[in-house]
C-alpha cells in the first residue's frame, strides 16, 4: 500500500487484476490504486484500461470517481478500441450498477442519485461495436449480448446485427458462449429465428459437451420466447435427467418452469430435477420455488387431460407436487415479499389446488391461510 506511487500503468493494473481474481475487494487499497492512477490513466494502454475496469466490475466496485475516469478516457479512445477490449469494457460496464455510490474520494455525492452513466457508455459503445462487427470472435459477441441484456440497453439494430455475425459463428462457440447468447436475446425478448434455429441444433448436437447450467439457461431461453423444440428439449431432459445433482437453485427452477410453460413432457427430467427441487428447498429463492411450484403443477394440469396418461405416472406427479410443497411451504412463506405478487399467486394457487387434494397436510392450510389473509 505504501508504494502503490511506485506503480506504472501496467503495475497498477496488475495490482488491480490480483485483487479481482483472488476476490479481494481491498477498499484501501483501491482507493489508493485510484487515486495513483487517475494522473496517470492517460498512459494506459487500451488493454490496461479495459482490464482496470474488468477488475473494478469484478470486485463490485465500479463505481463513483473510478467509474468515470475509465468513462472519460474511453470516450477519448472509441476509434482505437480492438474488439477484445470493446467485449471486455461492456461486461464491465454492464456491472457498474444502477447509480454511482458515495465514495470517499467523492463525499459530494452523498444521498445524490446519478445517472447511470456505465449505461450510457454502452449506448456511446454501440457505433464502435458496429464498425468491429466482422473481427469479433464468439467470445465477444455473447458477452456483448449478454452485456446490453444486463444492462437492460435497448439498441435493436446493433444486437441484431451482432446476432446476424454470430449464426455463422455458433459452431465455434463455447457452450457457455451458446447460453449467453441465449439467454440475452430471451432476456430482451428478440426472436432472432435464424439464430435460435441454429443453436437448438447445435445444442443438441453438443448436449453431452453442456454442463447443466447451461442446458438450464437455454431451456429458460427457448420457453421465454415460446419456441418447442421436442428434438430440443428431448435433448435437455435426457441430459439434465441424469445431471439433476448438478444444478443450481436457479437452474432446478428455471429449468422445471421452462418445461412447464411449453408444457413439454419428459418422466425422467421431471422426476430428477423435482426431487432434486425438493432436496434442496430449503436453497430456493421465493421466486425459484415459485418456478418449480408452477413447473410441476402445470404439468400435472395438462397430463391430467392429456389422452394418454398412465394412473401411475398422474399419482407419482401429484405425490411429487406435493412433496414439494410440504418441504418449501414453511421456507416460502419466511422468504416470500409481501409485494411478489406473482411469486405468491403461482405458489399459493398451487398449495391451494394441493391443499384441497390432500386437506391433511397442514403446512398447506396454513400457508393458504396466510394467502387469504394477505390479499
């Protein structure tokens, strides 16, 4: 800390880059890094500066006056950026956050709301974007879908754009690259059909290379845009059926209400993946258990009126509902916002629907007691 002054800029962005990388969020230390750097920000190259704001983005806190140094020295930068560093400045800046926080190199700010200037940086990126569109490697064009998705930025022309480059691209795309894409274009609700067409292929061509999270994200993604593909999400039961261990609270939710929303059925995901959700409800958010409550009872709905159900695969998905609830109920109802409207209709219209069914379960009366008494 005493001779950060000693640092050049490739010595300060490495310090930074350490810290980011063993997640240590040293406000002393970045505070005394920025404030040896802004003199000397002017000497960065485009590299050091787009790896100080990844670090920054990283530690969470890229924000107040670190913020907008990196925002004016890129602004002076726009026809010299490489598409590595254009990927890489709107990961960072779509992690800056909503507003600048107060800071202790800026104790004017305090209790001020700013604009999100990170945001508006993004829009300022997209002339660039648009100039580099052939040069960018997949690597670059899901996280810049991904980015502009999580910033919430709508500028249509520039992502469909990037998605036009990215069909002839997706063979050499990582699948986690496959699952941003995904999932940002979902998120913004574009339906690109050239592209959604050539990743359902190339997802199940590649189903056995996906982790679960990733087979999760893009049945998330498909069913948010209303696209069935049984050869699809064939592909992601069989494999998340035998993966079921390996997703996240996230995962197990999006993945359940993915299924449930197309009301596609597959026995052996439905069966792994809901016990999966009932081992680990106690992990759930509210709104994740309200996904898997919906997935399930949905699809207990619509097997029930389908021509060909069995008896036992009807009793074995209404035992599963119902174990479901009976181990979330308690869990919902202590994380649960009053004010998550839809949260609370999708689990307590599910509870109420199983309480009536199976009215000695108590942990189901009460919690559709509390339901009545809240609305």
């Amino acid at each position: 800390l005493q001779r950060v002054r000693e640092f050049d800029a490739q010595g300060l962005t490495n310090l930074a880059q350490s810290l980011a990388k063993l997640d240590m969020p040293n406000d002393a230390m970045l505070t005394a890094l920025l404030q040896e750097a802004a003199p000397k920000i002017s000497g960065f190259s485009n590299q050091e500066l787009a790896m100080l704001a990844w670090a920054l983005a990283r530690l969470q806190r890229f924000q107040g006056a670190g913020l907008r140094m990196v925002v004016k020295e890129t602004r002076q930068r726009l026809r010299d950026l490489t598409p590595q560093d254009v990927s890489v400045l709107v990961w960072s800046f779509a992690r800056s956050g909503s507003k600048e926080e107060n800071t202790a190199e800026d104790p004017g700010v305090r209790g001020k709301k700013d604009p999100n200037i990170g945001a508006s940086m993004l829009k300022t990126l997209t002339e660039t974007i648009m100039r580099l569109i052939p040069e960018l490697t997949p690597q670059d064009l899901s996280t810049i879908i991904w980015g502009y998705a999580t910033a919430g930025i709508e500028c249509p022309d520039m992502i469909e754009a990037v998605a036009d480059e990215s069909v002839g691209k997706v063979a050499t795309f990582a699948p986690q690259d496959m699952a941003n894409v995904a999932w940002g274009l979902a998120k913004m609700g574009l339906l690109h059909e050239e592209l959604f067409q050539v990743l359902s292929k190339d997802f199940v061509r590649r189903v056995q290379e996906c982790q679960a999270q990733h087979l999760s994200i893009a049945a998330w993604s498909f069913a948010k845009l209303g696209l069935a593909s049984p050869k699809l999400f064939g592909a992601i039961g069989q494999a998340l059926a035998q993966q079921a261990q390996q997703l996240d609270p996230q995962g197990v939710g999006n993945s359940l209400w993915a299924f449930g929303v197309l009301c596609f059925w597959h026995e052996p995901f439905v069966q792994a993946v809901g016990r999966r959700a009932i081992t680990s409800a106690a992990d759930l958010t509210a709104q994740e258990m309200a996904n898997v409550s919906f997935g399930l009872r949905t699809l207990l709905c619509w097997r029930r009126q389908s021509k060909d159900p069995t008896a036992a695969e009807v009793s074995s998905l209404e035992m599963l509902l119902l174990d479901f609830l009976e181990a979330a109920s308690n869990s919902f109802c202590r994380k649960a916002d009053h004010r998550e409207g839809a949260s609370w209709t999708d689990f307590a219209n599910a509870a109420k629907a199983a309480a009536e069914e199976s009215p000695d379960v108590d942990a189901l009366k009460e919690l559709e007691a509390r339901f009545r008494r809240l609305h």
